[in-house]
C-alpha cells in the first residue's frame, strides 16, 4: 500500500477559469471569452491544455463541442477534478494515450467519467504510487464546466 506523501507530488493545483489559468499553455491565459483550441504538437508537464471549442470564464471553462479535450502531463498518485454540468456529461479517460485500467478514480467506471453534479471527482488513483503520465479527458458532449485540478 502506498501511503499520501505531499513531497511526492510534482504537480500544483490547476485552475481553469481565466481568473487563475496561469499554467494554460495553448490559448489566451487571463482571457474570457471563446477560444477554439488546437491540439496540441507536444505536452509539457504542469501546463494546462484544451482541445476544441471552449468557453473561458472567470471561475471555469465550459467546452461548447463536443469530443472536446482536457491534456495535463502530472507527477502524483491521484488526480481529482471539480467540475460541474447541467445535464450528465461522459469523459474518457487516457493515461499515456491508454485506458485509465486499474489506475481509473473511485469516480470512473469503466474508463469513463461521468460528470451530473458540481463536486470533486477522482479521476486517477494510482495503485502503483507516485509517477509522471499524460491524462487526456475526452468530453463527448458540449457542457462540462472544469475548474480545478488537484493532485494527491
């Protein structure tokens, strides 16, 4: 069993809205508005990235396509994200471009996120402790409301 060691983790708190989204690497960082995003060629850990029509608000960002995407190359065991949606929303989860398998959240069944509430969801839990992977979130439907990734 792996025990929670904070010294472990090599990624901070991410934040999405335009207020905070210093790390978004592939748009206009501390810009509202639309953005349609490419993308992109190459992942650097601890930047942020979105594919695919988004809506970039103060405290969020809102993909407005569908098979939209979320890229974050991490360094932890667990990676949560508080995210909210109106009507049910289903994620597919990749990690190293692979399904999520035994290392999917208490929160993902099956390799798939479903989104209905606003709370915190556990995406990646890592049996295996501590290591650095690309988490690719593919959005299948316009609607989810993303705000914060935290890594445990």
């Amino acid at each position: 069993k792996v025990t929670f060691n904070p010294e472990q983790i090599g990624s901070p708190e991410i934040y999405f809205g335009s207020d905070r989204n210093e790390r978004f690497e592939n748009g206009q960082r501390f810009t509202s508005g639309r953005q349609s995003l490419p993308e992109p060629d190459r992942i650097v850990k601890n930047a942020l990235y979105l594919s695919g029509e988004w809506d970039i608000q103060p405290e969020y960002a809102k993909n407005t396509s569908g098979q939209a995407k979320i890229i974050f190359r991490y360094k932890a065991k667990q990676v949560n994200i508080v995210a909210s949606a109106d009507e049910p929303i289903s994620i597919t989860i990749l990690r190293d471009g692979q399904p999520v398998g035994n290392a999917a959240g208490t929160d993902v069944v099956n390799g798939v996120l479903t989104v209905d509430e606003d709370t915190i969801y556990e995406v990646v839990n890592d049996p295996s402790g501590y290591s650095e992977h690309t988490l690719e979130m593919i959005i299948e439907d316009p609607g989810l409301m993303a705000f914060t990734f935290t890594f445990g």
